[in-house]
C-alpha cells in the first residue's frame, strides 16, 4: 500500500487523467476521492458516473446534457455533469464496461475536453478532470476489439493500482476496527460490540477474500448483527454463499496486478477445518493450539507464503496415527 499512497502523491498535483485499476470491492472510489483532495481542484465539486451500460447517447446526455425536445420525454433543457463540474472531478467508474462507440465519443472529451449535448448544434468546452477505474483487463479489451487502443492511451499517462484485499493482510484488523465503529455509531443500529476475539481474527485474517474489501465489511457487519453485545467470536462469522458456487477472488476477464503473490489463484475457501464433521470443528482447533510449531500437526495444518492451510481430508491423510492420539490426550478429549 506504500506504493499506492506514493503513486497517489505523485499523480494527485498533475492535472492528466487517472486510470485506477483493481478487482471487485477494493476501494477504487476512495482512491479516486483521495486523489481529488490532493489535487488543485480539492475545492471543487466531485461527481461519480457509473458507466456500465451507458450507450453513445446516454453517455452524451449524462455528461454534456441535451435540449428540450431532443427526444421522447425531454420536455425541458437538462445541463450535464460536466457542466455542473467545470473546474471540478468526474470519476468515472466501471470504464471498462462502455461500449465502443460510446469510447469513440468520450475519446473527444478526454482529448480536448469538447463535447455536445444531446439535440444541440454548437460543442462546448469544459475544465473537467477525468478520473477512470474498471476492474476488467483493458489489455485483452483491446485485443478482442472490445476496448479502444486510442481511449487506453490516454488513460495510461496515471495508472494507479490497488492491491486485493489477500495480498494486504495487516490491513484486515484496521479495517476489521473501522467497520465495527462505524456500525456502533450508526443512530438506530442497536449494536454494542466491544470488539473481536483473537480466534474471530485468525478466521478472517486466514481467509482469501474474493470480494475483498466489500466483502469484508459484509461479513464484519453480518457478525455483529448476529452477536449484537458484547465481544464477537469465531462461531459469529459466516462467509457468503457465493463460495460454494466456486467463485474466486480473480475472474474471468478482469485486470490482474503484475504483482499479486501465489495466493491470487487459490480457492476462496481456506480454512483447515473446511469438510470437517461440526462435531470435531472446536476439536480440531485445540488440537492446533495444543502442538508445537514443529509438530507434524502444525506442519499438516501450516501454510504456505500464500496462507493456504490444508482442507480436512488432506489433514488426516497427511498424520500419523500416533500423532492423532497423542494430539487427543493433549486435547483432553477425542473426535470420533
């Protein structure tokens, strides 16, 4: 995250269009809004628009307005964003998702900041900073034909990255905190969590987290609603049901950083004790704290550089019989 925060500091005073690249639910808007305080325009009016299915002529109508009569319904003229924005941000999220003739039109306003709104004979010109992000692999885009190489070039001037949520593991308790009193302040939310237990922290610092950071506070919020007082534990915290359809934290056509670690490929559910019988789930964790970091148990259950412990069937092929019996006795009890 270093990286990124520098990135942020260097791009934030050059007034050229930002492309902020990550997965899902990384936080892509707060780094666009954390450029915008940083940058002349802090004073200005910041605006997002979502670009997922806009066509040509929604695009020019959200962004340039258009004229009365100009079609079924305008009954009245409409100013657009960048109107409304002059010396301001627009933040133009999901990039990836506009069709191609809507990037041929939004080539013109990146490049002079001209455009015409929807019914008009004259263009206008506006002081706008664009600030772009999409979680989808822009490269291959343009390759199949679906993104623009020209639009690709004049967002590439500023990339920013944002890391997934499993390559920043010591951010989880921050955000883990940060989730919990927001939620605690929110007027009528009737929650009063003290905090998280050290074993509720070890089952979501181990996890992989596909949905990253939105994902996070998901379950973060589902746990205190579900504990509502006091301190939230391990048997509070329930993943969403989007895993057992086999969705990971890297999909089909999205970008990829260059620099996501080992763990970027590894099925979303990690935990050891997943295929385990419920009765033998607490068993399994006394067992875990009761062996020393060189036992065979800590070995069969340890993880790699991109925490991967080993599912449950894995764990018992991989012990010894002695060593399960002797892991009992130490336990003080045993799982049939």
């Amino acid at each position: 995250m270093r990286e990124l925060f520098a990135d942020i500091e260097r791009f934030a005073p050059v007034d050229v269009p930002v492309l902020i690249r990550g997965e899902s639910g990384t936080g892509k808007e707060l780094v666009a809004r954390a450029v915008q305080r940083l940058s002349r325009r802090r004073e200005r009016p910041f605006e997002t628009l979502n670009c997922a299915d806009l066509t040509r002529e929604l695009l020019r109508s959200e962004l340039f307005g258009h004229e009365r009569g100009a079609f079924t319904g305008a009954v009245s003229r409409s100013m657009g964003l960048v109107s409304r924005l002059d010396g301001g941000t627009l933040f133009m999220d999901e990039i990836g998702e506009l069709a191609p003739d809507a990037q041929a039109m939004l080539l013109r306003f990146l490049q002079a900041g001209e455009g015409r709104a929807v019914g008009a004979s004259r263009s206008v010109t506006t002081d706008v900073r664009i600030i772009a992000a999409t979680h989808r692999d822009l490269e291959a885009g343009v390759e199949q034909g679906t993104f623009r190489e020209d639009v690709y070039y004049r967002l590439w001037c500023a990339v920013l990255e944002v890391p997934p949520l499993r390559n920043r593991r010591e951010d989880i308790e921050i955000l883990i905190d940060h989730f919990r009193k927001e939620a605690n302040l929110r007027p009528g939310s009737g929650l009063d969590i003290a905090g998280f237990t050290d074993e509720a922290l070890t089952v979501l610092a181990r996890d992989e987290w596909p949905g990253n950071v939105r994902e996070l506070e998901a379950v973060v919020r589902r746990a205190m609603v579900r504990r509502r007082h006091g301190w939230v534990n391990a048997t509070d915290i329930v993943f969403p049901k989007l895993r057992r359809k086999g969705v990971r934290g890297h999909r089909a056509g999205e970008w990829r950083s260059p620099h996501v670690g080992a763990g970027a490929d590894a099925p979303a559910c990690r935990s050891p004790w997943r295929g385990a019988p419920a009765r033998c789930r607490e068993h399994l964790r006394r067992l875990a704290r009761a062996g020393p970091p060189s036992a065979p148990w800590t070995r069969a259950i340890g993880h790699s550089g991109a925490h991967r412990p080993r599912p449950w069937h894995a764990l018992r092929s991989a012990l010894p019989r002695r060593v399960m019996a002797k892991r009992d006795r130490r336990a003080g009890t045993a799982c049939q």
